[in-house]
C-alpha cells in the first residue's frame, strides 16, 4: 500500500508550475483537476483493478493530492514543458513520501471522450524517465489518467 501511495504520489506531483513557455502555463492551467486512472505498471507489472478504484489524483496550482483509499498524500509538482518528453519534478510534503522527489515525464491529449494524462514517474528518484515505459526490474511508475467529470 505504501509503494501505490509513493506511485500516486509522483504522478501527482509531476504536473502544474511550468517554467516560462506559453505552452508550460497552458499545460499548468489544463492538468488541473480530479484525475481517475485507467490503467497503470509498476516495474513492468499491470495493477488490479481493484487497486486502481482506489486512487483518485487531484491537481491545483502546481498542489497536488493524491489518494489511495482515503489516505491522502500532498506535495508541489512543477513542469518542464519544454522538455521532450514534458517533465515535471514532484516533492512530497506531507503524508507517506513526505521529503521525497521524484522525476517523471508526462502527455495529455484532448479527445472527443475527454482528457487524459499519461505520467511515467520514477520512484526511485533517481532519473527522469525518456520513454512512457514500465521496464521489469525498475521503479518506473506508468499511469495513464482520465479526468474526472462532474
């Protein structure tokens, strides 16, 4: 349960302060929302289900909130929009990854049946990832989004 909290928690945290492109401030004001996930890896690893029913990964100004059950985890995410692929940096500051950064990349795409965001997060911490990938034998974190509607 700790490690989807830590999984929740980066891709929380990935996505809202932009750093100066018109398109980073585009994408800061977009991501923000209730986000739901569809489907999501860890280490090469599909979750249940009924796991995923549990998390739900709300973003507001450059703030995030990420829930598995009804514990919550926050912190402050800032995008690299210029990046390819677009980055963020996430930042625990309260809950279970209290202190803790993780890099990741993200996507969000615009279609008729809605928005969703696709984060890839590293939750060792170590390196942004380069690719949407959840490789066997790391801590690459996959999920993809789709936002909540009223």
């Amino acid at each position: 349960m700790k490690l989807i909290l830590s999984l929740v928690l980066v891709l929380t945290v990935a996505v809202i302060t932009c750093a100066a492109a018109p398109e980073g401030a585009d994408d800061a004001k977009a991501l923000q929302g209730t986000w739901l996930p569809a489907k999501a890896e860890l280490g090469g690893q599909p979750m249940a289900d009924a796991v995923l029913k549990t998390i739900r990964l709300v973003l507001d100004d450059g703030k995030y909130t990420a829930y598995v059950g009804e514990e919550p985890d926050k912190g402050t995410y800032t995008l690299d929009a210029g990046a390819t692929p677009k980055g963020m940096t996430i930042t625990g500051t309260e809950g279970p990854n209290h202190g803790k950064t993780f890099p990741a990349i993200y996507e969000l795409t615009h279609n008729d049946g809605g928005d969703t965001l696709r984060i890839c997060y590293d939750l060792s911490g170590a390196n942004r990832p380069t690719e949407f990938k959840s490789v066997a034998g790391t801590k690459l974190y996959l999920v993809t989004y789709t936002r909540k509607t009223k």
